[in-house]
C-alpha cells in the first residue's frame, strides 16, 4: 500500500486491516522494545500544536524519541508562525521542507484537510477542534483489545458529554466496524448524541439504548468510557456550571459493575471520576495512555514505511 | 407580455418559479455587457408557472452553480436564430465558492482565502457537506 504523503485526518482514514495491523505492531512494540529503539533514526517528526494539549503533544515526542527519531515543532499559536497569521497551507508548505513526518492539533475544524492537501510527507490529525482526533480512537481501541481481548462482542458504555466529545464519536464510528458489539449511551438530554451519529448506529443494526442513568446502565457494560464535560466546546459559561457534574464516577456507582468491566478516559478528566477510583483494577484510563503511546509509534513507523 | 427570442446565446428554461433572481445572481449576471432578460411567472403547461432567463451572448456558464440553483432547468443553446444545443442538469457531486459553511469552527471561518468546497451527501434531499469541517447543509440555504 502506498503510505508515502498519506494524511490521517480521520479513524475511517484506515481500514480494518490497517487498525489491526497497527494494533499487532503496538503489541509488539510492548514485547520487544528494542527491536524498534532505531528504527527512525535519522527522521524527524514535526509537533505543530496550535492550541495546548501538552498529553497529546509529548505522547507523539515520547513515542518518535522511543523509536530513536527526532523532534521539533511549537506549542501554542503565539509562538508560531500563525500568530503573524500565516496560513495553514503555507506553514504545513515550510514544514513538509524541513520534516520527515507532521502531526498538527488545530482549534478549527477541517484544518487538517487543508494540511492534507499541501503537505508532501506524511501527515497525522492529532485534534481539529470537536472535530476528529484519530490517535485517540487508536489509544482506545488498542485498549479495548487488550483489555477484553478483542474489538467484539462487546457492550460498550458511552458517559458524559456525546454531543461534542468528538473521540466518543470517533470510538463508535471504528468500533462499528467490528461485529456484534452493543451500545449504551448514557448522557443528560442537552448533551446527547447528535442524530447524524444516531442515525449510523440504527443503519448498522446494532443493539444500541439511551439513557440517563449511569447506575441503570453500569451493571451490564464490558467497558465504561467516560468523558469530560469540556469548557471550551460551549459558547455560553451558565450551560457549562449546569452540566459540568452530571455524572461523577465514584467506587460506589462500580459495586454494582463488572469484576471485569473497563474504565476507560480520553483524559484529561476534571472531577468526573473521583481520584478513589483511580485505585481500582478496571480503571484502566491511564493504562490507555500507554496504549496511545504505543499506538503512536506503530503508526509513525506505518507511514513512514518502517514497519517492516 | 413580449420579450424577442434571441439570435445568439443562451435560454435558461424550466427555472422554477421564483428562482430567476438566484439564476442572475449566482451566473453573475449583472456583470455582462450584453442584453439580459429575466421573466418571471411565465405560463407552464408542464409546471403551471414558470421563470425564464435570456442572455444575448454564447457564455460559458456554471452549470454546476445551476443544478445547484434547480436540477429541473434547461439550458438551451442558440445559434444563428435556432436551437443548436439542449443540455439537462442534475445535483453537482462538487460546488466550489457558491454556498458559504456557517460553521463558526470551521477554518475557512479564519482563512477566508480557501476556497469554499462542498460534496453532494443526498441527492434526493439535496444536502452537501463541507469538505473541511463535514458540515452539513441544504439548498434552500442558498439566497
């Protein structure tokens, strides 16, 4: 497959071969570090972070240090090029000059499609505002298989903010191409899932409910993914104070849960799993940086077609 | 009401009522040198009411723009006096800088230099998306 200048905007970016191909590399990576610790020796990785997201930003500069690569980039608009209000195209024009490899978080939606087209070494979303965040989904679905050792036959429980929280989205979108997987997704009604996400949940056919009650639903779910209610995706600072702590996920909510069930987290979180649960074996959401970690590096070494 | 046919250019027919204004404003019209001639609520044995455009000049006009505007319209060619050519249209699968994305989030919402790009989604419900952001929107947005 030709990997040279592909762009990876969206999780439907990669096939299913593609996903579990990454997902077998991550696992070796796990396995035999060293056999990876050169492999890019030599290649540098561009970071262009034009909002901070300091855990997305240093999981991709730990992961291409990890495989003997370099780094460079920026961390915020203001000590950017952008703050002189350069362009998108001709940033990622300079950039494609000087680096083997670009990952770019962008506030706006749909920045990285402009990248896409003026970029000619590979090129990785790592966040355009509520819009995709693809390594994320790579983070949890990497997860998700090690966790219950596979991506089905799963019912995964969705909690928090569905309406903006776009790697919940992202999560759904991949996971309905693995078969015989259930869906509950528990929200308050200002935050549910939008219809158009709905709408590809009831062409797949799949068992999927709704629901406000985290306590109803805990009890018959594999995984727990819970998100944070976000700030910065509301126009209006009252509708945030009101729906902010919804749902707070404490070690009582978790009697009534699996011994085996999952807790997973994009992360940051605020309050919304209490710091008890964090003592838990099914908490597995720092686990899942690992995993993202690892799933970072697998897929530089895809696009840069040193997977091999 | 007599409007003369016209020796060389171009007839938008079956414009659906209404929209004649759209045609002129979107095929930018106004701009030409040559005659114009726009009619509105023409009688349809087929549609009931109908508009018509005339434009006195062999222009290469947008058809996308146009199967945008009304996938029902005819464009026909006139040459020396007589029809030379009749062209049907349809929904275009792209448009480019016709419909604006309202997205606030959206980078051409910063970058006003990037072209707007949209995608047909739903031919029946003639819906497209933003090639950047995936936006969604209607025709009827159109104005």
């Amino acid at each position: 497959m030709e990997t040279n200048r592909r762009s990876i905007i969206n999780i439907l970016d990669l096939s299913v071969d593609e996903l579990d191909h990454l997902m077998d590399l991550a696992d070796d990576i796990e396995k035999n570090p060293e056999k990876y610790q050169d492999r890019c020796a030599h290649k540098q990785l561009a970071t262009l972070f034009y909002e901070p997201s300091t855990r997305t930003r240093l999981s991709f500069e730990s992961a291409m240090l990890g495989l003997g690569g370099q780094v460079l980039g920026f961390a915020g608009a203001s000590s950017s090029s952008a703050s002189k209000g350069e362009s998108v195209a001709d940033t990622i024009s300079v950039m494609s000059n000087y680096v083997d490899i670009m990952v770019m978080r962008h506030p706006k939606e749909g920045a990285p499609v402009v990248a896409s087209m003026h970029t000619t070494v590979p090129f990785i979303n790592a966040g355009d505002g509520g819009h995709f965040h693809p390594t994320q989904t790579l983070a949890d679905l990497l997860t998700i298989r090690r966790t219950r050792g596979s991506l089905s036959g799963i019912t995964l429980g969705l909690c928090g903010d569905l309406k903006f929280g776009r790697t919940v989205h992202s999560l759904i979108d991949a996971m309905l191409r693995y078969p015989d997987n259930k869906y509950i997704l528990i929200s308050p009604k200002e935050l549910r899932i939008p219809e158009y996400e709905l709408d590809k949940l009831k062409e797949a056919g799949v068992e999927f409910e709704e629901t406000k009650s985290l306590e109803d639903a805990i009890p018959k779910l594999d995984i727990l993914y819970m998100t944070r209610v976000q700030k910065e995706r509301f126009f209006n600072e009252e509708d945030y104070l009101r729906l902010k702590d919804t749902y707070i996920l404490t070690p009582e909510k978790l009697h009534n849960a699996k011994s085996d069930m999952a807790i997973l987290h994009p992360l940051p979180r605020v309050n919304e799993i209490s710091v008890a649960v964090d003592k838990d074996p099914r908490a597995k959401y720092f686990y899942q940086t690992l995993c993202g970690k690892q799933m970072r590096m697998a897929l530089i070494l895809y696009l840069l077609g040193l997977d091999k | 009401m007599n409007v003369d046919g016209i020796e060389n250019g171009i007839v938008l027919d079956h414009i659906r009522a209404g929209k004649a204004m759209l045609v002129y404003k979107y095929l930018h019209l106004d701009k030409l040198g040559s005659q114009v001639a726009l009619i509105q609520n023409c009688t349809s044995h087929v549609m009931g009411k109908k508009d018509i455009v005339k434009i006195s000049e062999d222009l290469d006009i947008d058809l996308d723009v146009l199967g945008y505007i009304d996938p029902g319209i005819t464009v026909n060619y006139i040459k020396d006096g007589k029809r030379v050519e009749k062209k049907t249209l349809s929904l275009p699968e792209t448009l480019t800088n016709v419909l604006k994305c309202k997205n606030p989030r959206c980078i051409t919402s910063v970058e006003q230099e990037l072209p707007q790009v949209f995608k047909i989604v739903d031919r029946t419900k003639a819906l497209y998306r933003c090639v950047y952001c995936d936006t969604i929107v209607r025709s009827e947005e159109l104005n």
